[in-house]
C-alpha cells in the first residue's frame, strides 16, 4: 500500500474531519483574572468565585454502559478554566463515590485549535509514524490525582510525548476529604490542575513542540470522563461518565465538545497585586 508521508497523511486527517463533528452542547471554561489563577494546594477556596454556569455537574453526563444515573454510586462536579496571563488551562474537579480504588480517574483529551481528527490508536500506521503522531495533534491523559494510580503515578499523558503529562506541563494538587485511597470504601477527593496546552506535542519535547495560544472566544474540543469501575476495577463495562458522550473520544477529536473561552466575567478583579487570598476573599464580602 502507498503511504503518504506523516504530514502530508495528518493534513488529510485534519482536512476530512470538521467542526459540526463535535458533540452535545457547547460549555464554558472561565476566564480566571491574572492574578487570580488557582493555587494547586487541594483546597478549592479559589475556585469558589465561579458562577454556576461553569459547573459541569454529574447531572448532566452521559454513560454509554449500563448503570442508571446514581448520585450515590457516583457525584462529581468539574470546572475548565484558563488565563491569557500563564496561557495555562486549569481543571478544579470534586468527585464522591461509594466504592474508590486506584484503577478509577479522570481521562481527559484536549484538541486546543479544534481540527478534531484521529490522534491515537494509529495501529495500521508505521512505528515511526506512530511514535511521531500518537497524541500529538490531540492529547489524552489520565488525571488520577490525588489518587496513586495502580500504573505508578498521578498524571500521565497517554501518547508519545510523555513529558507532557509531567511538571511543569501538567501540575496538581489535591486531597481526599473522606475515606481513603484504593479503599473499595465510600470516598470523596478534591482536585486543581493544571496543564500547557498544545497544538502540536512532539515527542521530541517542549522546544520541537508548537504551545496553543488561548485567545477570548476560542472555541476549542474537549473530553472528560469518569470510569467508576466498582464491580470490576479491570473493566468499564458499567458506568463510564462523560461530559459530552463523545464515544470514541480516546481516539478521535471529532468526539470532543465544544467549550468556549468565556470572556471576563463582570465584578472580578481584573489585577491583583501583593494580594493574598484572604485579602481578595474580605473584598468581595465588603
Ligand atoms: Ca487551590
Ligand atoms: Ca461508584
Ligand atoms: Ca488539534
Ligand atoms: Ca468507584
């Protein structure tokens, strides 16, 4: 069979695939003021100031196994964020569940500059192509945070380059608030992150790499999903929560959904200097 070259074969991945491809309806990641971005200590005080509109709730997710919604089998709220001061995307996630073990996590995939298209699982492909184009256009990565997952770490992205899915590229903080880790026990947990995002993650590293640039009013995909895997920790075959439906999307961008990057909201404060959170919390008490 004739091969394109990598590039030439990624323009026509990214040309076949389109924006109306996206999933569900369309969400919100909050513009956080400079200044104001989260500190990924665990505690959420920071993201308190964020209106409803930006909560993606367990409500509202979708499962394409078997399980009814239950909130006390599983609860979760996410909230996306960004600032145009550290081009940083932030993720504040607060997730309960009756049965919590180390195999259980967050996978997100992120396709900043919208093309959608095939990132992952190019198995027809050659090894070079793979180790070239494998989460590079898009990314996956699994959150487990403030878990330790049963694979050995608390991020990773799950494609060639492999460094984004570490500090500083990728950050956290979080903590359990009830119950304990890898328990099989009820639990809730408490999460920040935050992550480089990328147009272009070579294998190579961050210098080969092109950075996506955030702008107001971007629209860019995005996947989140929850397996809460308490019959089986080795299978998702009873509840896989995710924010858009987006079957498929380990794989392929066009099973993202679409967030828009809001623009300021009115009454924050739009610089904060010397200031510390006890400071910015008194002034919106006044
Ligand atoms: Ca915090
Ligand atoms: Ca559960
Ligand atoms: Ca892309
Ligand atoms: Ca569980």
């Amino acid at each position: 069979m004739k091969r394109f070259a990598p590039i030439a074969a990624l323009l026509v991945v990214m040309a076949t695939s389109g924006v109306e491809a996206h999933q569900g309806e369309m969400g919100f990641m909050f513009q956080f003021p400079a200044g104001l971005e989260p500190t990924l200590d665990g505690e959420m005080d920071d993201w308190a100031f964020i209106p409803e509109v930006y909560y993606n709730r367990a409500e509202s997710m979708f499962n394409q196994f078997g399980a009814p919604l239950d909130l006390s089998d599983f609860n979760s709220y996410q909230i996306w964020g960004y600032s145009l001061a550290t081009n940083k995307a932030y993720l504040g996630a607060w997730v309960s569940d009756d049965a919590i073990h180390n195999t259980e996590k967050w996978s997100t995939t992120t396709d900043w500059d919208h093309t959608g298209g095939q990132f992952r699982g190019f198995g027809d492909e050659s090894e070079e192509f793979q180790e070239r184009w494998t989460g590079a256009q898009a990314q996956r990565y699994d959150l487990y945070a403030p878990t330790f997952a049963s694979g050995g770490f608390y991020t990773s992205h799950r494609g060639s380059a492999e460094w984004a899915g570490l500090p500083p590229h990728l950050e956290w903080g979080g903590k359990y608030t009830k119950g304990e880790v890898n328990s099989f026990e009820p639990a809730e947990m408490q999460a920040e992150f935050a992550i480089t995002p990328w147009d272009d993650a070579h294998p190579d590293g961050p210098e080969a790499s092109t950075e996506h640039i955030f702008a107001v009013n971007q629209i860019i995909g995005l996947e989140a999903n929850w397996g809460d895997k308490d019959p089986d920790p080795g299978a998702y075959d009873d509840a896989y929560w995710s924010l858009f439906g987006g079957i498929g999307a380990s794989a392929q961008a066009d099973q993202f959904g679409d967030f828009l990057l809001a623009p300021l909201e009115p009454g924050l404060p739009t610089a904060v200097e010397n200031s510390t959170w006890g400071q910015v919390k008194a002034s919106f008490a006044q």
